[in-house]
C-alpha cells in the first residue's frame, strides 16, 4: 500500500487531495511544512519513507521550499538510495515562472502541478512517477533521447 | 508505450520528431522522446484543438543564421509563438489553454545552467509573456522521458528513460 504525505495548509486542499490518493494507499496530513519534517523524520526513524509528498509552497511556519530542502536533508542523513526517497510534487497557485523554475532546479520536485487542478492529473501523476502501474507495462528499449 | 493507445479507439499515432510542432484537430496520440529538449502540450478544453512541438534550443536569436530558413519548432521561445499563432487562426483562445511543458534534463551540467534549464527558463518565460499558466510541468533532472500526448484528452504519459538519479 501507498504512502502519502499531504502538506497544505488549507483544510480544503488537504481533503481534495486526500480523496484523490486515499484511493491508492494510505495519506497523513501536515498542516505546514514544520509539522511535515516532523512527521518524515519519525516515519524515516521507524524506518520507513513516504511514496510521495504533495507539498504546498505558502505556509506558515515553515513554507514549501523550506520544508523539501528539509526533508531531503533528512533522506540524505539515513542514506535513502535514490529509488527509496519520497517523490516529491508540489501543488500550489503560485504560478510564475521563477516559482516553476525553483520547484524543479533547486526543489528537484519531480512534478509542479498549479491550482486549481482536476483530480486527473493527479492521479496521471502516479503513473508518470512509477508509482501506480502503467496499463501497458511497456519498456524503454531502443529509445535514443535527444 | 504506444499500446496505451489502445485505450483511446480512433486516435491515431504520431510521432514527433525534434524541431517539429503541429496543431492536432482530430485525436492523436503524439509520441516522442526527450532529454535536454523541451516539448510544450497546449489543449483547449471547449474544441479539443490541441498543439505540442518538440524543441531544441532555448531562444531562436541566439541561434538562427542569416538566409537560413528553419522550422521555428527547433526553439522553445519561437515555437511557442508559432503554435499560439496556428491555433488562433483556428479560432482557439490563447487564454483558454491548458498548458504542461516537460523535458529539459541536464545530463552533464546537473545543477548548472545546461541547456536543458536553458530550455525549461524559455518555456517558462515565453508562456508567461502570453500570460498563459503552466497547469503542470515534469522537467529537470538527469533522466530522459518518453512521451505520449492524448491530444483530444489532454493527457501526457510520461516514461523516464534510464535509471533513478
């Protein structure tokens, strides 16, 4: 079963997310990105990481880059091999370039998704992070990136 | 990949080569691979009218050569212009558009501004002088991805290529 990590500080966003991945496993929720290190560092101490966190950016406490760069700190410090660290998307409204340049250069979050979204795109997400099996279960043989 | 078109009966396959663009009227399944490159879906939900290109280069001042016609498709900044332009000559809103830009990895200059940042910033800076959002972006990285553009649906299958940084 899945693990999720949903970080936002609005109630609303938190249960529209929870709705979406709660059909794929199981969804803890922080309210800042304080309370999201916080409940990483005691999963990562007993030994075990979130799949994917869905991190807002605006905050209290602690914002959303904040909160990645923290996390990352913690995955490093119990040595997470690349494949077991937690696929990090950020859902947020903030929507201008130098926040989408930061998300995926200095965050490395995997997927930068802008509200409002539809529920698609979410769970598209999952598939395009390995995390949910895609219906061919096609290879990558013979690809050449340019 | 391609067999998940099987999902959609009636969309035929496609795919897009580097430095190409179109604008897909019927449904198509657009399929290409990136690394350093940049590819931008556009789709408008009330026509199903929907355009990607696949673009090498950030920025076609910086690279185009006097007398030398190319295909505005091997930049990012020009081939953004070009496919706004193609879909209002269709009668598409340039502000009804769902937009995702994918690509641009930075095989050798992980951290550094490689030209798949380069990229990335163009698409980012070109999309907001049109003032259209970003609604969802997979960029960066050291990995390729191989994609599949659902154009009557709007979704974009993605497939990293290589293993886990």
């Amino acid at each position: 079963m899945l693990k999720f990590l949903i970080v936002d500080d609005s109630r609303s966003a938190r249960a529209k997310l929870e709705t979406i991945l709660g059909k794929y496993g199981r969804c803890r929720m922080a309210e800042d990105g304080k309370q999201a290190v916080e409940l990483m560092e005691s999963a990562l101490r007993a030994g075990h990481n979130y799949d994917l966190v869905a991190m807002d950016l605006e905050m209290p406490v602690l914002d959303g880059h904040a909160a990645i760069k923290e996390i990352r700190l913690l995955e490093d410090k119990h040595n997470l091999s690349p494949e077991d660290r937690a696929k990090m998307v950020v859902v947020t409204s903030r929507t201008d370039p130098q926040t989408v340049l930061r998300v995926h250069y200095d965050d490395h979050a995997q997927t930068y998704i802008s509200k409002p979204y539809d529920s698609e795109e979410i769970e598209q997400t999952l598939v395009n992070l390995g995390l949910v099996e895609p219906p061919d279960g096609g290879d990558h043989e013979g690809v050449v990136a340019c | 990949m391609l067999r998940l078109l099987e999902r959609y009966p009636g969309a035929t396959p496609y795919h897009l080569s580097i430095g190409e663009g179109g604008i897909f009227e019927h449904p198509t399944g657009v399929h290409t691979v990136l690394g350093s490159c940049v590819a931008v879906t556009l789709h408008c939900p009330h026509t199903k009218i929907a355009a990607m290109f696949h673009a090498l280069l950030p920025h076609q001042k910086d690279f185009q050569k006097p007398g030398i016609v190319e295909s505005p498709y091997r930049y990012v900044d020009s081939g953004i212009d070009a496919l706004i332009h193609e879909l209002k000559k269709r009668g598409v809103n340039k502000h009804r558009l769902h937009c995702k830009v994918f690509g641009g990895a930075n095989a050798m200059f992980f951290n550094q501004h490689g030209v798949g940042m380069r990229n990335v910033e163009a698409a980012v800076q070109t999309l907001a002088a049109h003032r259209i959002r970003i609604s969802k972006s997979n960029v960066g990285g050291k990995r390729g991805r191989k994609l599949l553009f659902v154009t009557h649906t709007n979704e974009v299958f993605l497939k990293y290529v290589g293993k886990p940084e």
